[in-house]
C-alpha cells in the first residue's frame, strides 16, 4: 500500500487544481499561461546554453 502513495499525492493535487479552476477560473487560466510561458522559456534557454557550450567552448559530443 505504501508505493501508490507518489499517484495518491498526484491524484490529489489534480483534483485540487481542477476545483481550484472550477472557482477561480480567470486566475487560473493566467497562472497557467503563465506557467507554460515559463516552461518555454527555460526549455529555450537550456537550449541557448547548449549551442553556446558545444560551438563557442567547443565541447559536447564530436562526430568521428
């Protein structure tokens, strides 16, 4: 019983987000573009990163 505790706390917090929407559905609605928005961005700028280590330092897997 004590391993499903991980999809009990994902349950849970999926039917708190979904009653939060319910009630507050303007704020919610901008929280999560605002959440994915951020998301984006991070993915964006790990892949910024990247480019920058494997071109400009020279690092990073080099074909033979």
């Amino acid at each position: 019983m004590s391993s499903y505790w991980p999809h009990i706390t994902l349950l849970c917090l999926v039917a708190a987000l979904w009653l939060l929407e319910l009630r507050f559905y303007k704020i919610m609605h901008r929280l999560e573009e605002n959440f994915l928005v951020l998301i984006i961005v991070s993915i964006m700028a790990v892949s910024f990163g990247q480019v920058i280590a494997r071109y400009g330092f020279n690092t990073g897997c080099q074909p033979h």
